[in-house]
C-alpha cells in the first residue's frame, strides 16, 4: 500500500491530505468519543470534527503536518501505514493538546479561523480538554505492543516533557540581550521541534533503522522545528490572517518577545532602542503594532529571522539527505518541509 501521490507528469507530490486523513482522523475520532462527553464535545469542537452545540462541522481538522512526516518517513523505511497508524494519530493527540493550552495561555480568540476552545467553553473545561487529548495519546502510545514500543513510548514521553518546559521557559523570555536569545533558541528546540523529532524518529525505531538514521531524522526534526517557529513569528508580525487564520500582530499585541523582535532589540541601533521605548509603552492601537512591526523591520528583526529560517530548513533538508530513506520519500518529504516551513503549494 503506498502512500505516494503522483502527478500526471510524474514528479513527486507531496503527502496527499486525503491519504493522512483516511489514515488517521478516524483513530482520532474513535478515540475522542471515548471520552466523557463534555470532554469529548470540546475535543471534537477544536479537531474541527463538530460546532459548538455538537453538530457535525466541516470546520477543519488542521494540516496534520505531524502525521503526514511520520506516514512519509514509514513509507521511506518499508513500512505500511498501518504500522505507524496509531502513533500518527498520537502524536496529533498531543500537538492538539498543546495548542487548546497554548489559546489559555496567550488568550488567542481565534484558532483555525475560528473561535478558540476556551473562548466558546470557558477555559477550565478548555484546560481539561487539552489534559484528556495528552492522555489519550499517551495511552495510544503505551498500548501499543509492535516493534521498538518501548523506546517509541520513552521518545513520545520525553517529547511532550520537553514541549511543556518549553511552554514554561517561553513564560521567562526578556527582550533587549542575547540572554534573550539563547533562551529562545532552547525555547524552539524544546517546544516546537520535539514532536517533529518524535515523528520522524518513530518509523525508523519501529523499522530497527541504525542509530546513525535515528540521529539524522532527529537532527532534521530540531532544525526543521526552528525554522518552522521563526517562519511563524515572522507571519504573525507579517502574514496574511487569511492564511494563518489568526489576527495579525497577536504576538506584538501581548508583548511576547518573537525572533524578529529579539534580534531588533539586541542590535543596539536607533530603530532597536524606539522599538524598545514602543514595547514598553501600554497601547495596543492598530497604529502603535504598525509602528512597532516597522521598527522590527528597520531594525532588520524581519531579514534576520528570514535568513536564519531559510538557514535551518536548508539544515533540516541536508539530515533528511543522509537519513538512508528511499528516493521517492526523501523526495515527498523534501516538498513537505518546504510546505511547512513556508506555506508552499
């Protein structure tokens, strides 16, 4: 069974949506209604499975990105879909929890261009609702009893450690030194590269794959996370919230020191200390963030996170290359990540 998608013309697409999806949003949605119901009609709510009053919705699942790198890593080490079928839906178990955590925690309204879990339920029942979709997939992971399940269940369990210290850690960042941004950087490896690592890791453990090929598909997990983080912050500052399916600024708004504005602020420079003086100042109008994104960018916040963005995906690409995986999914994996990265296609 193959999980490749083929163009007319023969060049390799990427990862079908629809293929990802038949394998894992129905293991997904089992696995929610097992859940108390209150539980599981926030759960349903933010997977996009149903509205608000429970009611069937169209409104998006997301993009599965995690599922889809560990499907086409599976399919690049000889294995079946079937064989990484419940890790998959697994490892978006707990990227959905981070997320109705992470809409508590920065108060975001929105969330795949509507409104978040906590703004709809309240947000003790969102919390909880994030807690139940760890648990269950969590306990996915330790039922299972194929290949390698041990060490696979030690990486998921340390993957979502490492995620909820970067949660934490992301809470102590300060802008205006480089202290600032080294402790961004451990920030982004803990929480947005660990579940990519965890997804492109687990076909190979369960394959029996060397630890040479683990090494590889993690070191293109960390340095695609980075790159996938500093892409984002720079689409908050300055993307399309058609396309983010967010408010522009959200991050600006809040005062949460992103890349951009952690390298403008370190630079020393005029547009770095106005962006300083602007930071500290209380009003969130439309035109004190317009005068704060300008600054970032005089202060050359925006071309540096660019260039280092570009930097790590050119890295993550370079690991995917020695990860020993065949021709054809290096291929569809090679096209994912510039998707992920940069919204392509």
């Amino acid at each position: 069974m193959s999980t490749h998608v083929t163009s007319p013309a023969g060049a390799h697409s990427l990862l079908s949506p629809a293929v990802v999806r038949s394998a894992v949003v129905p293991v997904i949605q089992q696995q929610v209604s097992l859940l108390e119901p209150s539980l599981a009609r926030i759960c349903g709510y933010h997977l996009g499975f149903v509205d608000e009053h429970g009611d069937l919705s169209s409104g998006g699942d997301g993009k599965m990105t995690r599922a889809s790198l560990m499907l086409a890593v599976a399919d690049g080490v000889g294995l079946q879909p079937e064989d990484v079928q419940s890790h998959a839906a697994a490892v978006e178990l707990l990227h959905n929890a981070t997320l109705v955590h992470d809409d508590v925690a920065d108060a975001d309204d929105l969330r795949r261009g509507r409104r978040s879990a906590w703004k709809v339920f309240g947000t003790g029942p969102a919390i909880h609702a994030g807690n139940a979709l760890q648990v269950l997939g969590l306990q996915m992971v330790v039922n299972d009893s194929g290949p390698g399940h041990k060490e696979i269940a030690g990486a998921f369990t340390e993957a979502i450690g490492l995620v909820h210290a970067g949660q934490a850690r992301e809470l102590t960042i300060r802008p205006g030194s480089d202290a600032g941004i080294a402790a961004y950087e451990q920030m982004v490896k803990e929480k947005a590269s660990a579940l990519l690592e965890c997804s492109l890791g687990t076909p190979a453990i369960r394959a029996g794959r060397s630890e040479n090929v683990l090494a590889a598909l993690h070191d293109a997990g960390r340095h695609l996370g980075i790159a996938l983080q500093i892409s984002n912050d720079v689409e908050d500052i300055w993307g399309d919230p058609a396309v983010t399916g967010k408010p522009i600024r959200g991050d600006i708004q809040r005062r949460n020191p992103t890349f951009p504005v952690l390298v403008a602020m370190s630079t020393g420079s005029p547009a770095g200390d106005r962006l300083s003086r602007a930071w500290d100042a209380d009003s969130t109008t439309d035109a004190h963030l317009q005068e704060m994104a300008d600054l970032i960018e005089e202060a050359g916040g925006r071309r540096t996170a660019e260039r280092l963005s570009r930097h790590h995906l050119e890295s993550a690409l370079e690991n995917l290359g020695r990860a020993e995986l065949s021709p054809n999914a290096t291929a569809e994996l090679t096209a994912l990540f510039d998707r992920i990265v940069n919204r392509a296609g």
